[in-house]
C-alpha cells in the first residue's frame, strides 16, 4: 500500500469544514471552535500570500492565532520554523539567518524581532474563508526544527510533507481509533516534535486539543486538565510521571483511553503504578528522535502480564509500518538480535538530511543493503539490542546528548557556553538524578572556588532555561580514567551529598 | 500559627530552594515573580512545606494555588484539621 495516498492537507481542509460547531482548542480556559480555526487560518493564509521565501517563522504563543498559522502556511504550500520567543535572542537570530527566515507570523502584541518582516496574526482584516490547500510535491518540506548542537550552533531538522504523511499513515496502522469525541492533551512547545502529533492527530480525526500554557506549572495543570476536562488521550514525556507519582492514589483517569511515553527513557515500575490510575487505557511507550519525524517505534505496555524491560528500562518496541530498524556495530555491519550496538532508523519518516549541513550528513546517515535493496539509514546514537521476537531495548546513549524534560541537549554545548564566559578555565557538564528522579544538569568547574553567578547568568542569555546548570562544583583539577580522558564518574561523585 | 509566621516561614524555604531572596515576599507573589521557580523546584518547595509544617497536600488541593496567599490558606487550613 503506497503509504502517502491520502493528501494530509486534503483531509485536514474536509475535517475543519465538516465540524464547524465542535470544539478545535481549549487555550487559556476559552474553547474556540473548528469554524473560529478556519478563519484565523484563512486570514492568515491571505496575508502570507504576497511574501516570498519558502520557510516562515512562528513566535510559538500559546493562542489560536500560533495554531492557525501552522495549517495557514501548510496551505500557502510553505514549511514554518517554530521561534520560542522565551528562548535567548542570539539563539533565535542564529536560527532565523539559518533558516532564511525572511517573514515571521507573531501573534504577539508587539512584534518579537523588530528587524524582520512581522505578520501580526491578531491584527489582519477578516477575509473570505479559503481552505483549499495549494499543490505541492510530496518532497516540499513542511517544518524545519533546530535542535541543540555541539559547538554553540543549533542543527536544522527538516521534515518533509512525505515524511509527515508516511508517520500519520504509520500512526493509523496502530489501530487507533480517534473521534471527534476525543479530547487531547497538547503539553509540548512547538519547537519540540511531540507537539506536532499532540495537534496534528486531533485536528485529522475533528477532536479538540488541550493546551498547557507555557507558564503553568506543568505537571499540576496537566492533571487539571486530565481530571476535570476528562481528557482522553495524552502524550506525555515520563517526567510529568515522575512528579505525578507521589499523589498516584488520588489519580482516578478512567475516562483516559490512550496514554503514550515519548522523548526519555520510560521505567517500567513507573508505568505500572500509573496503569492503576487510568484503568481503562491503552499505555503505549513510543520512541524516536525529531530526524525520523515524531516517532517510529511502539511498545503497547502488558495489564496484569509481562513486560519486555532492560535495567527497569521498558522496551521500546518494534518499528512502525514503513520504517525499519537495524542495530550496527561501529563498522556499520547489521548486527544480529542479541548483540548490543548503534540503532539506526530508515524508510518513509526520515529526513532528508540536516540543514546546510554536509559534515554533519556524512557522520549521521549512510547507505546500507537492507532486504536486497540500497536503503539510507540514520545512526541515532542510541545504544540499543533486539530481543528475538524483534523488541527493542534501550540501553543508553553513545556521546554526550542528553535529555532534559525530554530536550535534547548536547552536554559540550553548555560546556561551550560556560567556557566562553570563563575563558582560560575549564569546566565539565554533568547530568544528575535530580530529588524526583528526573535529570538535572550540574556543572564541575577547574578552579578555586568563586561567585559564579555572572557565569550563570551569561549562560542564560545564550542558552534555553532548561540547559542552565542548577548545581555547581569546584575541583583543583579534574580526575583522569585509565584512558586519560576526565572521569565524569568520578565528578559526579561530588554532587553526592 | 498567624499568617504572617506561616509566610515568613515558607520564604525560609523559597530562599533555600531557590538559593536567593530576589523577590517581594507578600501575599500576591506568584511563581512567575521568583526567578528559578518552575515545575521542579515547585515541587522541592511543594515537599519541603510539608515536612516543615507536618501536613500533606492533596494533587487538588495544589492545581487550585494561584499565589502565596492561596498557599497561606491551605497551610492554615490543614494545620487546622490537625
């Protein structure tokens, strides 16, 4: 089955039209319905029209308007470029003059960055409603995500209208059943890929999303929304879990049909305690990284049975339809099930390759034969083993990439930062269980003690919150290990208490 | 215990999670005021209030907290219960 016959744009243009009188959003306490949507994209869609460039920015507020602006560009046959405006602005100016970017859509009061052309969303005259969505090749790309890099410069992601078609196909081959009924738990920022399936599966099947404002506290307002708005569905990074588990007896969810874990690992002791609270859903624990667009792996946790696990560490699972899985060793030779190594991602949702990027292309993706034909592949960093039924379980990561609140984050690119700042002094980033057994980052610095707090606060002008440091250390000099590399082991050890 | 005891105890607690004093310490503070006070550190200050005071909150009782005074009130009120 080709997997890319239904055109997403079609459906999303029939659906919007054919539930005018539902609910589209729940922002802020207020429902906007499906009719109120079409006309913010509409209007938006006609004030793009006589803008040039191919990739648009979005200020990533929490309003309709942000929304609209998505599925506006979309039609306009455009890719858009989600600007966090809470993140530093040396960082947002970096990935505007990467990207191209030349209009940014703002539904702000005042436009962000006064310096590039700004459609105000909430200030365009009212048109006609137009939903018919322009034709574009299937090789035209729909959003383009930076993630964190190494040396101090994000990575562009892009993602293709056939990658985004081949994940919703691959997520409708799972067998769920969404309605116009449903009601979605949207907890992501945009510029994490997780939201686009937090918003996109709803508004394909005329459900209604509900969004967690950036400045709630995140995991209080989530089970709000859950209990008193009988949310049915919710993707979710496990560390909402980790601090949901105190108050676990009081959760009572039972009208939650579908729960999934994306974006860190996911303990299974965890999930158990969690299926009681919801005890008629479905758990599914789903993986992959922003290049093979949202996820591509599933792992639908057991009731009452066995659970595939490594180090309490749930499965990950089998790859979904049109995507395949292979794990290598460091000679890119396929390993078979058992064998620990690299797990590489290939098939219908993978990018076609960084941004302006050819260094880093070559390093990540490469070619292999796979089922007799020449297929490319890209080599997640993920340390990963296949049990014989085809299961995956994660391991752990290769380099210094991390996760933070289900961030990525390149541990060198803070060190960068904060190296910059102290010049000649060396520093190392670590990261730390924190009180409730999420991760933290901690920073060890080579040097008498000093007040570090202008090293802080130069960090945070260049780097978003959840990569700043929240504990710091000083050592004379840094441990070696036997391979003459600093022991990390062993400064962490420091922040024992 | 008064309203004014409970508030200043709980800015012993701000002040040692968050590790500084930056912020006015009244009734109408919020989250938003105090730098570094986010879902973690929420949390941290959430459980130390409840071994300071020897009362447990309930995830309800939490959702509903909109600023320092509504958290004056439901401290008041549990050590009332007790």
């Amino acid at each position: 089955m080709n997997p890319t016959e239904n055109d997403i744009y079609l459906d999303l243009k029939e659906v919007i039209l054919a539930h005018e009188n539902r609910n589209a959003f729940f922002i802020n306490g207020i429902y906007y319905t499906y009719l109120d949507f079409a006309k913010a994209i509409s209007n938006i869609r006609f004030a793009l029209k006589n803008n040039t460039g191919k990739i648009i920015g979005i200020i990533t507020n929490d309003d309709l308007e942000t929304y609209a602006a998505i599925v506006a560009i979309w039609f306009e046959g455009k890719a858009y470029v989600p600007i966090n405006p809470d993140i530093p602005s040396d960082r947002n100016q970096n990935i505007i003059s990467e990207a191209g970017i030349e209009t940014i859509i703002d539904s702000s009061e005042t436009a962000v960055f006064p310096n590039i052309k700004a459609i105000q969303s909430k200030k365009i005259e009212p048109v006609a409603i137009d939903l018919e969505p322009n034709k574009i090749p299937e090789s035209e790309l729909v959003y383009l995500l930076f993630t964190s890099g190494t040396t101090g410069k994000p990575k562009g992601v892009p993602i293709s209208k056939q990658n985004l078609s081949g994940f919703t196909k691959a997520f409708w081959d799972l067998g769920y059943k969404i309605n116009e009924d449903d009601r979605f738990l949207q907890m992501f920022e945009l510029t994490f890929d997780l939201s686009v399936m937090s918003y996109l599966i709803p508004l394909l099947k005329g459900s209604c999303v509900y969004l967690v404002p950036k400045d709630k506290i995140k995991y209080s307002y989530i089970f709000e929304l859950m209990e008193d708005y009988e949310l049915t569905v919710a993707l979710m990074v496990p560390s909402i879990l980790h601090y949901l588990r105190p108050y676990f007896d009081e959760i009572d969810l039972p009208k939650m049909r579908y729960s999934l874990f994306c974006g860190e690992a996911l303990p299974l002791d965890v999930t158990t305690e969690w299926s009681n609270c919801l005890p008629n859903a479905q758990i599914t624990n789903v993986y992959g990284p922003t290049e093979d667009t949202i996820f591509c792996t599933f792992y639908d946790y057991v009731r009452n049975g066995q659970n595939k696990s490594y180090n309490g560490i749930l499965s990950i699972g089998k790859s979904m339809n049109y995507n395949s899985t292979i794990i290598i060793d460091e000679e890119n030779n396929v390993l078979e099930p058992g064998n620990v190594g690299q797990l590489c991602l290939g098939g219908i949702q993978l990018t076609p390759g960084y941004w302006k990027n050819p260094e880093k292309n070559k390093e990540a993706f490469f070619n292999i034969l796979y089922n007799n034909k020449e297929e490319r592949f890209y080599k997640t960093g993920d340390l990963c083993k296949a049990d014989e039924n085809g299961d995956l379980l994660y391991i752990g990561r290769i380099d210094f990439q991390t996760k933070i609140q289900g961030f990525r984050v390149e541990l060198s690119e803070i060190e960068f930062y904060a190296k910059e700042f102290l010049s000649k002094i060396n520093v190392v980033v670590l990261t730390l269980p924190d009180d409730v057994g999420n991760t933290e980052v901690a920073m060890v610095i080579e040097s008498k003690p000093f007040d570090y707090k202008d090293t802080i606060d130069y960090m945070k002008e260049k780097l978003p919150y959840y990569m700043i440091p929240k504990k710091v250390k000083f050592i004379d000099t840094f441990p070696l290990n036997v391979n003459g590399k600093t022991d990390r082991k062993k400064l962490e050890i420091l922040f024992i208490d | 215990m008064n309203r004014a005891e409970i508030l200043e105890k709980i800015g012993t607690i701000l002040n040692s999670v968050l590790g500084h004093s930056n912020f006015e310490l009244n009734e109408e503070l919020t989250a938003k005021d105090a730098d570094g006070w986010d879902s973690l550190t929420h949390m941290i200050i959430i459980t130390e209030i409840e071994s300071a005071f020897g009362v447990k909150f309930k995830l309800k009782d939490l959702n509903k907290l909109q600023n320092m005074g509504n958290l004056i009130d439901l401290v008041s009120g549990k050590l009332s219960e007790k």
